[in-house]
C-alpha cells in the first residue's frame, strides 16, 4: 500500500472509536482518520487489540491473531477458542490471495460416528463439538504471515481474562445463560499461559517456536486434559483427533464479475453460492431496475434461490466427497439455469440443478429430507496494504467449557447430516459445511472490499447485496452497509436441516406499499420486518486515492488509529 494511505471510518449504527497513540481509554468518535491501519470486529475490546498490534508495528496477520483470541473472551456465546475460523489472507508484497481452513472435523472414531446415525446429531452438547481449530488458525497465520509471536499477540488477552469475569456467559444465539461452575476467566488465562510457556521454552526459529504452541494444545498435556474432560462428560472427540488437526492452506474460489474478481472459500463453506448466483445475475440489467425495487428484488432472490438449491445438494468436504464447482460455475451450466428465473412469478419448490449430466434440473428434484448461531465478525487492513478477512464462530458456545483448560466449544458439528449418500453427511474425521463465508473483492489484483458477515444463512445474502451495492450501484462502505437487505428461507436450513420455507421473502420496512404488493403478486411469501439480515463489517478501497473506508454493524467495533 503507497505512503500516505489513510483509513476512514464511517456509519451510524455501531460503536466507532479512533484510537490515539498513547491514549490506552481512546475517545469515542463517529469517525476517524490514520495511517496505520484498521480492525473491524464484534466487540469494541477485540477491536483495541487488534489495533495495540498494529501500533507495535505488527501487520494484518498478528492483529488478526490478537483480534481473534480477544474475541473468543469477549463474544463467548458467539465465538469461542474452542470455535472455528475460515480465513482469506491477502499479501501485500506478492498480492497473492490465500485461504486457511480452519473449520475442525468429526470424531474419527468409526463407532461414534455409528452414534450419531443411530441417534441422530445432538444441537448442545459436547458429542456436538468439532474439533477446536482457533488455536492453530491463529498460529498458522502467524507462521505464513505474521511477524509477531504468539505471546504478543495473546497478551491483550490475557489482560482481559487477568481483569476477571463471571461463572457464566450468554449464548447469543438464543439469550440463554450458560452457567458453567468455574471460573472459567481464570482458567483459560492458565491454558494461555501454558501455550506462552511452550514458544518461549522452545530452543527453534520463531516457526518452530510457533508450532511449540500447537503442540502442546492439540498433541501436549492440555490436550491430555481435554480429553479427560471428553469422557468426563460423555463426548466422543480424543486426543488423536487434537492431534491430526491441521489448518489446511488452500486458494480461494474466484469469479470475475464486471471488472472485479470476488474471492471465496471453498465448497467446504457455502462461500461458491454467491458466486453461483452472480454467474446468474452478470446477463441482468440490474443497474437499470433500480436499487430494491420489485424488479431488482425479484431477479436477485430467484437467483440466489437457484444457487442455495445447489448448495444444499452438492457442497461439502472437498477432501471427502467430489464437489462439481467447476461445473457449477461454467458458462454451459449458467446457461441452463439462467432461464429458470421467470420475471413474472417467484419459484415455489427447490430446483437443484444437474451439473454432472449438464441439465438444468436435477431429475427428481432436491434429495428428501427429514424435519427435524451464533458468529461474530473481523477485518483488518495495516499500513502495508496486507488484509485479513475471517468470519469467526463457535455457534452457540453450548458445548462447555472443556473443564479446567477453559476452552469453551462450539456446536459446529450439527450442520452434518444423516442422509444416505449425501455429501455433507457425517463421516469420521470429515469437516462440516459450514455456513461461515468471509469475502475479499480484489479490482486490479488488489484489495476493493472486505467482508465479514454474522447471520448463520443469512451471510452470505447479505454479503451478495453488499457487492451488487458497489460494484452495480456504486455505493462508498458506509451507503452499501446501512441500505437495507431483503433476504430468503427458501433452503434447507443448515443447523439441523431445517425444511424450506417455499417462496419466503423478507422484505425491510422501507419499501413502498406498491413494491411489496408487487412482489406478493408474484407470488413471494412476503413478511415485511425492520430487522436488516447478518451483521456486517466493511472495509472499502477507494479508488486510487489510497483510502480505506470501513463501516460496522450490528454489535460492530471500529477502530483506526490516529496520528
């Protein structure tokens, strides 16, 4: 990034602070102005940490870390260390854009995959808890990317659990309190203290030192401890499981779109649909609809109907199951979904295609199935023009707090199914498709736009609007975040596998009488609501002018640094 970047932040709905150099209380401000660097996250102390990196001269990657591990403390009920994280790095000096799945997996134990066929996938308990990924997620990153140590990055952290707090948490995703019996503040101060013990006791380079850290959690004696606790309370992840954990290092899923390249994680998250439905949308005139009206809303919830449908039918763990994401996203296949879309009426079933025998339609339609989160959010963007966009969530939290280690798990293993033959069904060792979607838009080969979404389903609806916003109505960080989103249930839900709701639409509050009318006229389910669906943070790159606009917002913390 060119000397003189300068990092704005913008919106009206969140908390924004700009934080002064040396001022450890920074002022309260709607908006602020710097060079060094910004983070966008689910919580103003995460976001502080994040930015005291930053500060010591550490880049993307190491506030990122630092963000995360604060977050995992202060957002308990909607991230947790026992959570996952899918992250897309991008680098400055070689811009080249990389992922990092950090989504854990099943129990590789055969016969407790046997239990869960046989009594189906409990939604908060531990038998529902992936393996914790957070832990190596961050040292990866550090290890590829960043420049600080872990304990560095670990230590606003740790200051926050020193300060102390309750015996409990609340699961955002429902409201519940979490009693969990311990002080759980202080022990996974402990837990992080045994992890700083093993980088500083290790006699390697800073990568080995590095990977001391991820020792001693997935194959060391907190390992040792987490599985005492697993049996304690009747779970079925082992210490072999910690111990086969790897962040794995992948390139991202990418589409051109109207001199824009839109970059995603791979089919093990539900990342792809949004490029699906682009695919769908780049032969419509959406710019000449209008921005939310009948026309633009329709064309754009059919669209992203059509693509979820494949979603649910096709996506899961690449390393397990061939996902058909070339077919999927070819001009061959787009062709023959395209026409699906009538102008005139909304779709009232699921209509997966058939990208296997290049059809537009599955014969015999959607799989059957039977009827039957919590996330938060984080971006960064420093001084040399490197950027870190990840979506983090433990789901809920409902798993416990992994006994005296602190390490409180999430329930990600509930978006697995049963159904025979399906390639997101539960398998031993297999990583669930998970709903987390960070994005990075790159113009140019360089970064455009960041975004990470909290909303379970709804991210990624809400992250296709937000690009349309850009890149279609040319809307600045602050207008794309605050216009209001219409979203769909039109899928299977992926917690639990919930049934459809055939032709759903949610439609804001500040739509005319006559669009709505409009729309249920076609056909659409209409519930008008106030709420605005996935909880957004925004970096935007302005043009060639070296700035960087960021907006936030449900329970959204900005912060840039001011000199």
């Amino acid at each position: 990034m060119r000397a003189g970047v300068r990092f704005v932040l913008a919106g009206t709905l969140c908390l924004l602070m700009a934080h002064s150099c040396g001022n450890p209380e920074p002022p309260l401000t709607n908006r602020a102005a710097g060079t060094l660097g910004i983070v966008a996250s689910g919580h103003e102390e995460a976001t502080r940490a994040g930015m005291r990196i930053l500060e010591q001269g550490g880049n993307a990657a190491d506030a990122a870390a630092a963000t995360l591990l604060a977050l995992s403390v202060k957002t308990i009920g909607a991230f947790c260390i026992g959570g996952e994280v899918p992250l897309i790095y991008y680098e400055a000096a070689s811009g080249v854009v990389t992922v990092l799945n950090g989504q854990g997996g099943a129990p590789l134990d055969s016969a407790a995959i046997a239990w869960y066929y046989a009594n189906t996938i409990p939604g908060s308990d531990i038998r529902s808890a992936a393996v914790p990924a957070v832990v190596d997620l961050c040292v990866t990153t550090l290890k590829r990317f960043g420049t600080r140590s872990f304990s560095q990055t670990a230590a606003p952290t740790l200051k926050l659990l020193d300060a102390g707090g309750p015996e409990w948490y609340r699961d955002t995703s429902n409201g519940d309190t979490i009693h969990t019996g311990r002080n759980w503040y202080a022990d996974l101060a402990v837990t992080l203290r045994k992890l700083n013990e093993a980088e500083k006791r290790s006699q390697g380079e800073r990568e080995e030192k590095l990977q001391a850290v991820a020792d001693r959690f997935y194959r060391g004696d907190i390992a040792d401890e987490l599985e005492k606790w697993y049996i304690q309370e009747g779970g079925f992840l082992r210490k072999g499981d910690l111990a086969a954990h790897v962040t794995r290092i992948e390139t991202p899923v990418t589409l051109d779109y109207k001199g824009y390249t839109i970059c995603k994680c791979g089919p093990w998250t539900q990342g792809p649909w949004v490029l699906q439905a682009l695919r769908l949308l780049e032969g419509c005139d959406l710019r000449g609809m209008g921005h939310n009206s009948a026309d633009y809303i329709h064309t754009v919830a059919e669209a992203m109907k059509l693509a979820l449908a494949d979603r649910d039918e096709y996506y899961g763990d690449p390393e397990y199951v061939e996902v058909p994401l070339a077919r999927l996203l070819s001009d061959e296949y787009t062709a023959l979904r395209r026409p699906l879309i009538d102008s005139g009426r909304a779709s009232l079933s699921l209509r997966p295609g058939d990208p296997f025998g290049m059809r537009a339609l599955r014969p015999g339609g959607g799989r059957p199935f039977p009827a039957m989160g919590g996330t938060t959010i984080c971006a960064v963007a420093d001084r040399w023009g490197n950027v870190a966009v990840c979506t983090p969530s433990g789901l809920g939290s409902r798993a416990g707090t992994g006994g005296a280690t602190g390490i409180t798990h999430g329930t990600r293993l509930v978006i697995f199914n049963t159904w025979p033959d399906h390639p997101n069904r539960i398998e031993p060792g297999k990583r669930p498709r998970t709903t987390l979607t960070p994005t990075l838009v790159l113009r140019d080969g360089r970064p455009a736009l960041a975004i990470s979404v909290a909303g379970g389903d709804m991210q990624d609806q809400a992250a296709l609007q937000i690009i349309l916003n850009v890149i279609e109505f040319g809307m600045d960080a602050s207008e794309a975040w605050s216009a209001r989103r219409f979203s769909t249930n039109h899928f299977i839900g992926s917690f639990g596998q919930d049934p459809p709701r055939l032709a759903d639409l949610r439609l804001p509050d500040a739509l005319s009488p006559e669009v709505v009318a409009d729309l249920e006229g076609r056909g659409h389910h209409v519930k008008v609501t106030r709420e605005n669906p996935g909880g957004v943070a925004l970096l935007q790159w302005e043009g060639t002018g070296g700035v960087v606009q960021a907006a936030g917002g449900r329970s959204g913390a900005l912060e840039g640094n001011v000199k």
